[in-house]
C-alpha cells in the first residue's frame, strides 16, 4: 500500500450520511446529506426517519465525494466505516454498504469508532497535532470526555454523560421555551440578549459527593427538570417569564459544567491541551468560556472547523487512514453495528 | 453474470450465469444479523462463482458481473435495508446497475418452477411481516416472459386474517422464510431480457416509520 493512502470512510451513526476522502492526512472531500430537516417536526431524532434517509442519501453522497476529490472507487486503498456507537439501524445501512464496497473492489475494510473518529478529525486541519491532549466530545448523542494518550491505540473514557447528552438538553429546554428543533442554535439566538447570571440553574454531578465517582461524569436530566419547574411555577403565580434570560441561564449551567470538568481532566492528568469536538461545538458560548477559562489554566484548545466537528465521513477516513499508516491489519468483514461500542475498542474486528 | 442479494428475511446472496445456471449460493436463515453477515455472504459468493456453475471444476475466471439484484422487499426494514444498501455500493463498486426486484416475485418463481410440468394453482407468497402481520402476493402462472403474474400487490393483513384474506382471492397459501438469492437474480435476468425493469427507488416498506408526534409539554410538577 502507498504510504499515503486514499481512503474513503462512511458515517451514518445518526441523522447525517457523512462520506469523506482522505489521502493521509489530507482531506478531498467531507461530503455530508443531513436528514435533520425531516426530524424538525418530530422535535428530534426519529431512527426510522434517519435510517431510511442514510439509504437513499448513501450512493449520491458517495458519487458526489469521488467528483469532489477528483478520484474514481479504483483509485481507492481502504474503505472505512463506522461500527459504532450510535443508532443501530441507522449503523446498519453503513455497514451494509461499506463491506459491500470493500468486496466489490477487492479492498480492505477499517471498521472504527465514531467517538475516536471526532478526534481524528483534529488531524485533518493539516496543524501538528500534539498528545496526549484531553477531548470533549459534545454532540446530541454523545458527551464524552476522553483522554487520548495515542489516537491509533490509547485512548481511554474518563467520563460521560449519565442520561441525555448535552444536545439533547438543549433540544428539550427549547421544546419547553416554545423554541422549534434543533434547539442549539435557538437557544443560543434567545441567549445573545439575555442575562447568564439571572437564575443560577443546578450544575449536574458536581457536588462534593459525586465527585468520587461521577467526577469526569455529565448529567443533564437534572437541569431540564429545574428549567421545566421554574417556568412552570413563574407561570403559575404570573410572573413574567424572560425566554432570554431562561435560555442564557440554562445555557451557562451547561457550558460551566463542560468546561469545569474538561479543564478539571487536564489539571489531575497533567495534559495542558483540551481538545473540542461533536456538533454542540458550533455554540459560541461554549467556544468562548472554554477558550478563555483554558488560557487562565493554561491549557491550549484546538477546535477543528465546524465541518469537521460535526458527524462526518471525513473524520472516519481520517482514522482508519491514521491506522493504515501506523501499519495496523484491516477488520474482518464478521462484524456488526455496535450500538454500544466503547470508545477503548478504536478499531473493531481486526484481523490477526 | 448477475449477483443477487436479498435480505428481506434471512441473508442471500448468489451468482447466475447468462443461461441462468447458479454459480454461487451463499445464506443465512437467521433473520436478524444481516448486517453481520452480509460482507463473508459476498466474498464467499465472488470466491465460488470464479470457478463456474456449482459442480464445475475449473480454474478460477474473472466474474464479469453485468448487473445486481436486489430484493426490495416486502419485509422487516432493518434488515431489509442492509441489502439495498449493499447491493447499490456493490453496483457502485463495479460501474454496473442495480435492478430492484420485488422479494415476493422471487419466492413466486421457486414456486413456479419448482416442478416445471406441475399445474401450479393460483397462489399466494405469505412471509412474516412481524407485530403479529403477514405480507401476501397472489400470483397466478408465468407469463411469456418467464416472469410470475402478479394478481395483487404485497399487503398486509393481521396473521388471525390471513386464511380468509387468500380464500377471498381463492389462492392457496405458500409461507415462505427463504428468498433464494438465485432466484432474486434470474427474476431481474427475465426483466432486464424483457425491457421491464421496473423502477422501485424505495423499499416497499408497506409501513409508515415509527413516530409518535411531540405532544404539549409535559408539567413536572412539584
Ligand atoms: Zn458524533
């Protein structure tokens, strides 16, 4: 195989088909068909919706990567794929038409995961990316902090989230603000003109007492039932609800607590690099705090493009692109969707 | 050449040739690990079908594949997407079409041809559609072009219905748990040879997905 291999990487773990190409670490193409639309009047993610999407949005995806990169299927060294985690029906379909791909042409197959592909994606912004550096991973269906030692082979969870991932919060505090899906970037809109510090919302697992067990650990379900109560009891007794200053506040509740416990995970571990990753990213707030807080600490944040943050099939070629050149053996085509897939397990099914 | 793939039910996966012998045969009955299953399905069909019709023992040949097959159902959509999906990033792979085929149109022509001097009657393809359902297609005879003649299209009925639903259409009753991928390939050889293609772009769910609509905001109370 050629040192720099061409690679093209399939993602279909929730509502966006992501193909990407890499040749090694560069990127050809990060070709992404959302069905985000068709899950607005929903209020969220149906996976039916999406996985019906992934199977018509797959073989146009794919050909408009190839005529975006300029290469054909024969130029292609290695197929990769997303195992997991992520929806199960929505894997399926990318699974089924990756090992299918990978027979057809007679190429190797890199089945990975999808959270380890959100820190691959870093190396695609062509910098020098330096480890270990400690990940946060925010997303609608995922809030993971990671620390990353070696992203082809050491890559361990320090925490996540305990119920809803952080995306998802910011969905059902919209839907309870009369705010329409997805409700990051509504929120965020309500937010610009509100007051952060106007009620002070509870911080998921950050008592004292949780900080033995939980303490790399997200909760989100917490914070959504006190933001429902207080609007509740407001309109109740006719006090006037400010939607700004609620959106502002709740949205303060999460970013502090993503932030404290990044920066946290960076101080105990000894790692001054924080990296930021998942869709959630494209809130500002988020971006500011943690970029701000982290200089104090100093600690150096990379945040990829916002294409790149969010799911994609770029950051997939990018990892199994990572592992071929570090001369790992392809997967086996015995694997499945693994919904649950833990982020230690980098590359799944690899062949001896 | 032509590969067929169906995932409807169980896996399957086969090569015929152009005068419709079987090169390759590959399944599984299980009805669910489709996505498992389906890459090994298709390296062992490639493998075998390099060697010629089942039996032949000649040196391994290019397959020279002109189209894929692909059962578009009825059936579970899970599963049954694992193989659409496959058969069109196969098709992808090697600049060839795709030619969609009706899942219970493959079953019918096993029947039909299972015994080609029996007069088969009026009958209809019963496959489990889960949530306690079956989906049936009447058929009745082959027609000029060797394809099976649709009486209905694929329905569903509640499985206590069934009986009285095929006695209405006065068709007897063929359960089938196994498309056999061959099949799937000679339904499309026939349909491609007759200009007959037919242009499914989506699986025949028969089923609208599974939703409930956001209702007014839940109180938290107290
Ligand atoms: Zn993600």
């Amino acid at each position: 195989m050629t040192r720099e291999p061409l690679v093209l990487g399939i993602e279909t773990s929730c509502d966006e088909t992501g193909i990407g190409i890499v040749r090694g670490r560069t990127l050809l193409s990060n070709t992404i068909a959302s069905s985000m639309d068709e899950h607005a009047r929903y209020g969220g993610v149906v996976p039916e919706v999406a996985a019906r999407a992934h199977l018509e949005a797959l073989q146009p995806a794919i050909e408009a990567a190839l005529a975006e990169a300029q290469v054909t299927l024969a130029d292609i060294d290695a197929v990769a794929v997303t195992s997991g985690p992520g929806l199960a029906g929505a894997l399926m379909v990318g699974v089924g038409a990756a090992k299918a791909l990978a027979v057809s042409l007679g190429r190797p197959l890199y089945a990975v995961n999808h959270l380890v592909g959100h820190i691959a994606a870093d190396i695609l912004t062509g910098d020098e990316v330096e480890y270990p550096t400690v990940a946060l991973l925010v997303s609608g269906g995922h809030t993971s902090l990671l620390l990353v030692r070696d992203l082809v082979s050491d890559v361990e969870l320090l925490g996540e989230t305990m119920d809803d991932a952080a995306g998802e919060a910011f969905d059902k505090i919209a839907r309870i603000l009369g705010l329409p899906y997805p409700g990051g970037p509504e929120i965020d809109r309500a937010a610009s003109t509100g007051d952060p510090n106007a009620i002070r919302f509870p911080r998921g697992m950050s008592r004292a007492s949780d900080m033995a067990e939980h303490r790399y650990d997200f909760s989100f379900s917490g914070l959504k039932t006190a933001v429902a109560r207080w609007v509740e009891q407001h309109e109740a007794t006719g006090q006037p609800v400010s939607v700004p200053d609620v959106a502002a506040s709740f949205r303060e509740a999460v970013v502090d607590v993503l932030v404290t416990k990044a920066l946290d995970a960076c101080a105990r571990h000894g790692v001054p690099r924080l990296l930021l990753g998942g869709g959630v990213i494209a809130n500002k707030r988020l971006r500011d705090v943690a970029l701000e807080r982290a200089e104090a600490a100093g600690v150096a944040v990379r945040i990829p493009p916002l294409s790149l943050c969010t799911d994609n099939g770029a950051m997939i070629a990018a990892l199994a692109s990572e592992l071929i050149m570090s001369g790992r053996p392809a997967s086996t085509l015995a694997f499945g969707a693994d919904s649950t897939l833990p982020v230690t397990t980098i590359q799944v099914a690899t062949s001896s | 050449m032509i590969l067929g793939i169906d995932t409807s039910l169980g896996t399957a996966v086969a090569v015929i040739d152009d005068d419709g012998a079987v090169r390759a045969d590959a399944a599984s009955a299980d009805a669910l690990g489709h996505a498992e299953i389906i890459g090994t399905l298709l390296a062992t069909a490639m493998t075998d079908a390099a060697h010629g019709p089942i039996g032949a023992t000649g040196a391994p040949e290019a397959v020279a594949l002109t189209h894929v097959a692909v059962g578009m159902g009825p059936g579970p959509f899970t599963g049954l997407r694992v193989g659409i999906a496959a058969a069109r990033a196969f098709a992808l792979g090697r600049g060839i079409p795709v030619v969609p085929v009706r899942s219970h149109d493959a079953a019918a022509l096993a029947v039909l041809l299972a015994d080609p001097f029996a007069d088969v009657p009026r009958f209809a393809v019963v496959t489990d559609a889960r949530r306690k359902e079956f989906a049936f297609t009447v058929y009745d005879g082959i027609d000029d072009d060797g394809l099976p003649m649709r009486v209905t299209e694929a329905t569903l009925v509640k499985r206590d219905d069934i009986d009285a639903a095929l006695a209405e259409h006065s068709a007897e009753r063929r359960d089938t748990t196994v498309i056999p991928g061959a099949m799937v390939a000679l339904v499309a050889a026939r349909a491609v040879a007759a200009g007959r293609v037919e242009d499914l772009g989506e699986p025949l769910y028969l089923r609208a997905p599974d939703v409930t609509m956001p209702g007014p905001r839940k109180k938290v109370g107290q």
